[in-house]
C-alpha cells in the first residue's frame, strides 16, 4: 500500500494545474483515483473538483491540450467530460446537496471543497490531491481516509444514516466495496444498512443490479452476498436467493443449506475465470429448490425437478432484475436446465447414447455446463469431492471421445421435417413430428449416423411400418 499517495507528475496534470490557476479556481483530484493509488491498483478514470465552473476549467484545459480534444459538456449536471489517450477526465464545480426523502436525487448547488469532500459516499472516496501550484500533489484527508485504507475499513465521512437514507445506493455500494477490496464495513455504517435497509425502494432497479454485477464480478463475491443477507438487504433486492437460506431436519434427516452452497459453487466457478454470465448460471442452479423440496421419509429430503423449475423461472428473474433479455438469458438457462445431467452420468456407466443427448442438448454451451457442474461438487467430505472429480474427468474424456467421432455440438438431422414430407406427400402434421423424432433417436441411440445415406432408408423402414408410401425418390 503506497502511503500516503503521490500524484504522477504527468504533463497533463500540470496542464490542468495551469489551466485551474489562469481562471483562479483551486481545483483538485478527487476520490476513486486518489483511493486507487494508494492501493497499488490500476486506474483511468479521474475526477477533478475545482472551487468554480468546472465546465469551463474543462474547455480551458481542452485548449491547451494537442489536437484539442472534445469536451463533452453535461449542463444539467454541471459536468464535463475529457477523454485523453490514456486517462479519462471527469470535472464538476464543488458542490454541496440537499434530499428530499422520496428521492434519491440530490438538490445541488455551490459549495465549498470541505462541503464537496462531505458529500462522498465513504472515507476512503473522499480524499484529495491538490491540482494547485503552490501545493501541487498535497494530500487533502478530512475524514481519516488514509486510516480507513490501512485498516481496510469501510466508513461514511458523516453520520451514516443520514448518508443512507439520503442516498441508499450507498448501501450497495459499501457492500460492493467491501467485496471487491476485501474490506471491513465499519460496525456503526454496517448496522445503519440494516436500519435504514428499506430505503433501497426507492432506488431504481437498474441501478441496484448495477451494483449487484459489479459484487457478483468481484474476487470473492460470495463475501459480499453475506453481507447482502446479514444487513437484511438481500431479501428486499432478490427474495429468491434470499429463500435458500436455512436448513430444515426430520428426525436424522436434513438437507444443506442451499444459500451457502450456491455462495460456494458461485466462488468456485470464479476461480476458473468465469464470465458474468456463468456466475449467474452458478447463482440460479438451485434457485428453485426451496419451491420443490419435499419430505420422503425413505431417503429424507428431495428437490425433484428443481433445475426444470429453475429454468423456467430464469426468464422472469432476468426480467425482475432488468438484466438483458437475449442470448444472455437463454445460455443461463440452458445452463440451470442442464445442470444434473453431467453429474448424473458419473453416478452410472458412461453410455455414448447418453453423451451424445448431453452434447446434442448443450450445443456450443457444453463447456460452460461442464465448467458449472465441476463447480457444483462441493462437501465437507474431501475424500467424496476427489471421488466425484475423478468419476467427472472419466465422463469429460468421453464427451470428447464421442465429440470427436460423432460431432453432435448443434449438429443439425440430416432428415428434416421437408425431407419426410416431400418423400411420403405429408403435409405438417403430429405424424412429420414423430417420424423426425424417431430419427433423431436413432441418431443419439447409435443406431444409424447422421448420414444420409444411412439415415433415409432407416426413415423408409419407419414410414413403412406406419403403412406409408413413398411418393417419389427425395434428394439427398
């Protein structure tokens, strides 16, 4: 951890340095830049505060800049933006707001730097270095931000319910950080979330799951849904995981706490790198178990069908949570849907019938499914994980064995619905469906190969046995 941070002594800087002094305006960096330099971590994105008109300090430094680059003026927010080959500028008046309490929208006016500095959302983001030439690089720290980065602690610069309830993203958005740093929220911030939890109504879905991505994207994202559910946040902003919690027993039987495993396949599969997607895949595998669970008191408890439930839940959760609706959605649910069927296989002898169902149903997302069911084995028990591992591996050689031989990833039949009706004068009907379905089956069977030379006198033998007639030769 570099302490304390030292502003790089960048030509650009000492332009906007220039610029700020020729309009007599003090201005600083501030914030998420400021925090990412002492923490060693990579960043582009730079705010400038100066005590003026930030709009104009913004085309004042455009002027001196080569090529002159376009400012990209906000008015309603009194902003500007500056893109730079390698740093991308933001600048903004300091200012000081008001809330009203059915909004989350500030009123803003003209302020002071310490009244800008107040206004940031934790300690750790309000702190400063001077852009000035009599101070140049100067750190400014009001509230101990400093301290806060040396003890990994997450704290609001003033009395945390009233910067909650002002704005609640910020609850989001503490947990975010504490996720994404691997840091402490405060014990006096963490139990003002909880109080001032349902305030998050008012915040609008898309930028709640704005903030629920970026924890899920983080290193350890399962720390962060903890601390989603233990301040009472997470049954507000996403119910169905929240259901998952808890463990239920009859007499010796009880199952396992399905939040806590989802957490654990969810950190599992990020460890392999996976994508926002597969992450939610990981989250939405079980989803549906608290709506299937049932007593057996001859094998205790059972979540028959929950991945086909789940599947047929995911397009409403993605629409709840506003997130994309297109191809997105459909590999997650693909994913939910196909979840038991790879771990399934290492419970029995591997058939290439039953390979070749599982290729032809995942298609191209049968990486993905075996990357997500690797994931799914976890227990307290190590000696039945490496059990469980090394049944997998066996099941993942003969996925590529029969890939290989049969090439079944989104293979296409080669007899179409066309093809049956042209060759017995059909028109649509539930006979065209059962002869295709027929010879799809033979196909993943083994039984003939997605030839046509094999494939359409297996489909004459068929018609034949229904009492159909050829009417003419069809071409192959």
């Amino acid at each position: 951890m570099n302490l304390p941070p030292q502003l790089p002594d960048l030509p650009l800087f000492r332009t906007i340095a220039d610029a700020a002094t020729s309009l007599g305006y003090p201005a600083y960096v501030i914030g998420g830049y400021v925090r990412d330099l002492v923490l060693g971590r990579p960043s582009k994105d730079v705010d400038v505060v100066c005590v003026g008109d930030g709009i104009q300090l913004a085309q004042a430094v455009g002027k001196r800049l080569p090529h002159h680059p376009r400012v990209n003026v906000f008015k309603n927010f009194g902003t500007a933006m500056l893109p730079t080959p390698d740093i991308d500028l933001e600048f903004v008046g300091a200012r000081k707001e008001s809330y009203r309490a059915e909004s989350r929208k500030p009123e803003v006016e003209a302020g002071t730097l310490e009244e800008d500095l107040a206004r940031r959302d934790f300690t750790i983001n309000a702190l400063g270095l001077s852009l000035n030439k009599a101070d140049f690089g100067t750190l400014v720290d009001r509230y101990d931000g400093i301290g806060d980065l040396q003890r990994k602690t997450i704290r609001t610069p003033l009395d945390p319910d009233i910067t909650f309830s002002d704005d609640p993203l910020r609850m989001m958005r503490a947990v975010r950080f504490a996720s994404q740093l691997n840091f402490d929220i405060d014990p006096d911030t963490f139990d003002a979330i909880a109080r001032n939890k349902e305030r998050i109504r008012i915040v609008s879905q898309e930028r709640i799951t704005d903030e629920l991505n970026k924890i899920i994207m983080s290193p350890k994202p399962s720390y962060g849904f903890k601390l989603l559910f233990s301040s009472g946040l997470l049954p507000l902003i996403f119910p169905r995981m929240a259901q998952l919690h808890g463990v239920e027993r009859r007499g010796q039987h009880a199952h396992k706490d399905n939040f806590y495993h989802t957490l654990q396949v969810l950190d599992n599969v990020v460890a392999t790198g996976a994508d926002l997607w597969l992450r939610w895949a990981a989250i939405l595998h079980d989803i549906a178990k608290p709506a299937t669970k049932r007593f057996d008191p001859k094998v205790g408890w059972t979540f028959h069908g929950h991945e086909d439930k789940g599947a047929r839940w995911t397009p409403g959760i993605f629409a709840d949570l506003k997130l994309p609706l297109g191809e997105e959605m459909r590999v997650v649910q693909k994913l939910v849907k196909l979840h038991l069927r790879p771990i399934a296989l290492v419970k029995e002898t591997v058939t290439d019938s039953a390979v070749r169902r599982l290729l032809f149903e995942a298609g191209d997302e049968i990486d993905l499914l075996m990357q997500l069911c690797r994931a799914d084995i976890t227990s307290k028990d190590h000696q039945r994980v490496a059990r469980y591992l090394a049944n997998f591996e066996r099941v993942e050689e003969k996925l590529k064995e029969v890939e290989e031989k049969d090439h079944l990833r989104n293979f296409k039949p080669v007899i179409t619905g066309e093809v049956i009706m042209q060759t017995f004068g059909l028109t649509p009907s539930r006979a065209v469906g059962e002869l295709k379905e027929a010879v799809l089956e033979a196909i993943l069977e083994g039984q003939v190969r997605n030839e046509y030379t094999e494939a359409f006198p297996f489909l004459l033998e068929l018609g034949r046995r229904k009492g159909l007639t050829p009417k003419e030769p069809a071409a192959g």
